[in-house]
C-alpha cells in the first residue's frame, strides 16, 4: 500500500480530532521482523551476526518507545505522533496502539541507506522501524522537524 493511501486512511480513523491534521503516515517493519525475514533469506551464521549487528541500529524500544517493537503505521499529526500496530501493509489502520504528544519526541530521522526510521524520546528510548522508500518516511521526518521548527 503506498503512503498516501496509509495517510488518508489515518486521516479517516475515529481516533483524530476534528481540529487535528494529518501530515503522514509510513507503514514499517518491525526489528524482530527484519530479523527472522533475514535469517530465512540467508541462513549463513556468519551474516546473520551482521544482521543482528544492522538491527540493533533499529534501537532497543524500550521506555515511551516500547510500543515501536511491533510492525505497524506511524503518522504525525499536528498535535501527536500515532502508532497503529498493524501486521501487513494492506488495508487502513484499525486500532490506535500508542500516542504521545509532539513535546515528547525528540527526533524522527530516515536513512536512506539502511532504510530504518528512527524515532527518539524525550525519556532517551528510541526505537527504529525498517520502512521502505515507497512509504516516504523522509516526508514524515520533514514534518516533525517542520513543527518542532515552528
């Protein structure tokens, strides 16, 4: 499912304000997804130590960032950051699995290079999510620095 179909799906949930906006929404994988999608790939011993070294990049998602353990969507909006839990990249968002306020988020970054966006908060936690360029985690990230800016 590409983005903004992610995005205008969020914009539809029951669970934004009529006076909140939705500026994106980028569905990502999980590190333990990532993980086990890597070890059936290429069972190899020696790679898969790379891939556990690559994932712990994707942070520990402890603290405010446990909920970012699972697969699912992330959207910013103009008061919060949502996190919907959500197995497969196809269909909107059901269920809201966790919130938080924009003043409790320190960074949203993307790299393009590993394809990991990684969220931090203001407790220190941070947690990362594998997303795909379809997905343009990059917009997501240009909006948190967009209201953090203001």
């Amino acid at each position: 499912m590409t983005y903004w179909r992610m995005t205008n799906g969020v914009r539809r949930h029951e669970a934004i304000a009529p006076d909140e906006e939705v500026f994106h929404a980028s569905y990502g994988l999980s590190r333990r997804i990532v993980n086990a999608a890597n070890r059936v790939a290429d069972p190899n011993p020696v790679r898969d130590a790379r891939v556990e070294t690559w994932s712990t990049d994707m942070g520990a998602a402890e603290g405010m960032a446990a909920p970012l353990r699972d697969t699912g969507v992330v959207a910013i909006t103009s008061k919060r950051l949502l996190f919907f839990k959500k197995r497969f990249a196809v269909g909107r968002p059901k269920n809201l699995t966790a919130e938080w306020p924009i003043g409790q988020i320190t960074a949203i970054d993307y790299d393009r290079g590993s394809k990991i966006m990684m969220v931090r908060f203001a407790d220190g936690s941070g947690a990362g999510l594998h997303v795909p360029p379809s997905q343009r985690p990059q917009d997501l990230a240009a909006a948190f620095q967009n209201l953090t800016a203001r």
